[in-house]
C-alpha cells in the first residue's frame, strides 16, 4: 500500500509503487468473463482517514487508486493497452487488448496483486463459488469493487479509482 509522497517547495506528490490487476467484465447468456490487466507503478490508498478528509463523512469507499496514462494522439495508453470509455469498451469486442473502468451495478474490479496473466477468467470456472469476484473476495484481501471513477483527467493526466 502506497500511501508515501516525495514532497517539493510547491507540495507533495504521491509515490506510484504499487501492482493491482484490474478485471473488467463482460456479460453474457452463458456467464461473466473477467478480463484482467496488470497495472504496475500504480498508487492505492487504503488511509480511511485520507478517504474521509479528501470525500467527507459520509465516504463508504475503502480506497482510491491513482492510474497514469500516457496520451498518444487521440488515445489514452495504460499498461499497453488503449483506454475505452464502458460503453465504447462494451462495443469494440477489443477486450483483451483494451481497457476500462467501469462502476455501478455491472462494476469492474480490482485486487492488490500481480494476478500473473492476463488470460480471460470465466465465471463458470468459479460456479463452486457463485462466480469470480465472489472467488476473489473469499479467498484474496485487498479485492475492492469500482464505485466510481474520476478522469481522465488531463493536466497531471491520471484517473482516479474509487473502490469499496
């Protein structure tokens, strides 16, 4: 867990040191599939303190993940891969070779942890489980649902990532 900053005169900046593996979900008839991205030099915070000061009393969040891009033209690079908007994700059936960050109902979701490949997961592999986030929070800490998602934002260009 990130939570150190190299500090100058004009303030402080957040160290990015961490490894998490996103799963972005596509739906279907026949089950889930899960498509991870490892994302290194990433920053999590899991500081309930930070939380509540940055997002108010009321803040039923348990991390923010900050992700950097690199823009290159018209595209948002992250880990190799070309950010999508969800819906624009959904539609490009480019899933391994794309990325997004998707909230609400149908979240994406991601885990402290070098996942090892970025093979797509299916539910059914899982169903001993219900399906695989179930699997991950079970067996895994440190598994955080997107509840919201900030950016991309352009002049330090980064998203940040709330989970709980």
């Amino acid at each position: 867990m990130a939570t150190a900053s190299t500090c100058f005169i004009w303030g402080c900046i957040p160290v990015y040191k961490d490894v998490v593996t996103i799963f972005n979900r596509k739906e279907s008839d026949e089950g889930d599939t899960w498509y991870p991205t490892i994302l290194r030099n990433v920053q999590l915070n899991m500081d309930k303190a930070a939380i509540l000061a940055k997002y108010g009393p009321n803040a039923a969040d348990s991390a923010i993940l900050n992700i950097r891009y690199v823009q290159d033209g018209n595209n948002k690079i992250i880990a190799g891969k070309r950010w999508l908007p969800p819906k624009e994700w959904e539609k490009s059936k480019e899933y391994s070779e794309t990325i997004t960050f998707t909230s609400g109902d149908r979240f994406d979701f991601f885990w402290l942890g070098d996942w090892g490949n970025e093979h797509p997961v299916r539910d059914a592999e899982y169903a001993s489980y219900i399906d695989f986030y179930t699997f991950m929070n079970k067996t895994y800490d440190y598994v955080f649902a997107i509840s919201s998602v900030g950016g991309p934002y352009s002049i330090i260009p980064h998203f940040e990532i709330l989970g709980k």
